[in-house]
C-alpha cells in the first residue's frame, strides 16, 4: 500500500476510521510558513458534518499537531497532524465484511488484504481520512496566500441543481465570498434548494452527487512540468484520491469537442505590461504549464455509495446472492464537504511545483 504523495513536497496519509486517530504528515514545506490557526479551523468546519444535511457522525475535529511547528511556524522538517476518532459505532458495520456495501470499496479491499483488512466505518477507505488532508491543505494554503495566490472551489450543480456561475470579472471576490461560507454556493437562493434537494434524498432513504467548480487567481504563467508532471496530470492525480470523486475536466473540457479551433484558442494580448488572454478557454493552463490566468478545473462527486435503501450484494462467506440494507450513520451527499478537500489537494499540488521551481527561496523572495 502507498500513502505517500508529492515530488518536492510529500503528504502521507495514515489511520482508520474508526481506529484510535487519522493522520498526517506533511515534509518537505520550507522552514518560515506561518501557521494560520483561523484558516485551519475554517478549513475544518467546512469539511466537517453538520445538521440534518451530512452524517450524524460529529466529530470535533482539532487537528493536535505533534512535530514541525515550532512559535507557529514550520521549522522546515515534517510536519506531523493527529485528528481523534471519538464519535465511533463499530458495531453498525458487523454485518459489512462479507456483505460488500454496492459501489464501495468493501469489496475490492477485501479482495486485496482479506480478513486483516479493517472494515468498520470502511476502515482506511472511508472519507474521514479527509480530514487530515484539510489540516495538511491548510497550511499548504497559508503559503499561497503570502504568494498572492487563493483558491475557492463552490457547488455549479447539485441533482440539476444550479449555482451561479463564478463571475470571471471579479473571481477574487467570489472567492472571498466562499471562504466566508461553510455550504460552498455563490447565490443564498441555490443554497436553499439544494439542502431541501439532501433533506428530501435523506428522507428517501437514498443520496445525491453533483459537479464541482474550483478556480485560482494569481499563480504566475510557467508553473509546472510537460509531460507526466504536467499541472493537469497532477492535480488529476491528486483529486482522484478524493473518495466519491469520479471525473475532472479543466477549462472547457468536454466541450471543447463541440468548438472549432478558432473558438476555442484563447487569443494573447498585452494588458499594461502584463501578457493575458482575451478567453479562458484552457482553463489557464497551456503545455502542461500555467499561463498566468486564473486555473479553472471542475469535478464530478458521485452520490454517496452507502445508503438505506435494500440493495443486491453477495454474501461472500455462503457464496450465494442476497441482500443487504445499510444502517449506521451516512451522509446523504458528500459535496458539500468534498468542496473543502479539493481546495486542500490543489493547495498541495501547487506548493509542491512552486517549491519545485523556486526551492525554499519560496518564502523569501519576490520570484517575478
């Protein structure tokens, strides 16, 4: 099993669901990052469950941080985050090992360690481990900031659901606007449809998915790698360990097989002094490199694979067909809460390639 991501900047991940804690450690970060306590616990509450909208698994969620920081800032060695699982109910997942949950990983997993997989709560696989990234993330987006560089990611659609749009005249103050929001929307009014939308999935017994949008403003044109490192393949790389985290697409994605070459190159020209481009369909990446305009990617979360509803599964001790109804305490949509981890992992992945280029000087100088 590897748990450890990144080239310049690593992020390992270690813990259970419903073991003793789920953790962290960050290594690589230059010595002088600022440790953002407000930006961390902001981060935390908005990955965390609340109301009758996400599970009923309540945890506090105080990332205790045990080497690296030293007079809040990073010393320059691994960082290491321990979060404690102490809202936990074993006992809800008896009946899980041998009869895989539909469209969760019980299956998969079980045919990889067998019976000394951990399965309760879904063990290493459940999204709780998220939440050590956020904490990593948080700190990772603590640098940027000092860089000028700021991330926000909302909901465009949840169930047909829609948001507003992020306006491309004014992405800084959408993106001021939602790191002041725990549900991750630009207009109040879609807000209200789509908790209505969960409410009524949770009520059915089911659960609902949707897309979301993530912009960034103020990375500097020449970031990144060709090839295998590009900042797509990275940045796939690192969403695709989003659990229920299905699809990327970076600017127009999909819908540029609908254009014409001439509709879809984005024209250069001067502002001032400063290179941009007349449309963002490219979504502010050219070659596999950043091109000074904001980054633009959307994911697709799926609907929450453990739901009440009776299901067809297999029973994998008798070898038969059966059935299977899910208890415990589920979220009936993830993205909701899924919006705060794609901010952190994009925050990784873009510390990880301006340490790449610049080094520790990273913190310490003005790189033009």
């Amino acid at each position: 099993m590897k748990n450890t991501f990144g080239n310049h900047i690593t992020l390992t991940l270690f813990g259970e669901s419903h073991g003793k804690a789920v953790g962290a450690v960050l290594d690589g970060l230059p010595a002088g990052v600022k440790l953002d306590e407000a930006l961390m616990e902001q981060m935390m509450k908005k990955r965390s469950a609340r109301g009758d909208i996400s599970s009923s698994r309540h945890e506090k969620d105080i990332p205790q941080i045990i080497s690296g920081i030293k007079n809040g800032y990073t010393c320059g060695t691994p960082v290491a985050f321990l979060i404690a699982n102490e809202n936990v109910h074993s006992a809800d997942y008896a009946d899980i090992q041998m009869k895989p949950r539909p469209s969760h990983a019980d299956y998969a997993a079980y045919m990889k360690y067998g019976d000394y997989g951990d399965y309760e709560g879904a063990g290493h696989f459940s999204g709780r481990l998220t939440a050590p990234l956020c904490a990593a993330g948080a700190l990772c987006m603590a640098l940027l900031q000092e860089k000028g560089i700021h991330i926000g990611t909302h909901i465009a659609s949840l169930h047909g659901i829609e948001d507003r749009p992020f306006d491309e005249s004014c992405l800084d103050a959408d993106i001021e606007l939602l790191n002041t929001k725990l549900f991750p929307v630009l207009d109040d009014n879609a807000q209200t449809a789509m908790q209505a939308a969960i409410r009524e999935a949770r009520d059915n017994q089911d659960s609902l998915g949707g897309i979301l949008d993530t912009a960034v403003i103020g990375l500097k044109a020449g970031i990144g790698e060709p090839w295998f490192d590009s900042v797509e393949s990275m940045i796939a790389h690192a969403m695709f360990s989003i659990p229920a985290l299905k699809g990327i697409e970076f600017g127009s994605g999909f819908d540029f097989a609908k254009m014409k070459g001439s509709e879809a190159n984005d024209p250069f020209a001067y502002e001032n002094t400063k290179v941009i481009t007349l449309s963002n369909h490219n979504g502010g990446l050219n070659g596999g490199l950043s091109n000074g305009m904001p980054l633009r990617f959307r994911t697709v979360i799926k609907p929450t694979p453990s739901i009440a509803k009776r299901q067809k599964t297999v029973d994998l001790k008798e070898q038969v067909n059966t059935e299977i109804e899910i208890h415990g305490r589920h979220d009936p949509a993830i993205i909701h809460r899924a919006a705060a981890v794609v901010d952190a992992l994009t925050a990784f992945v873009l510390c990880d390639f301006l340490i790449g280029r610049y080094g520790e000087t990273v913190m310490t100088e003005d790189h033009a």
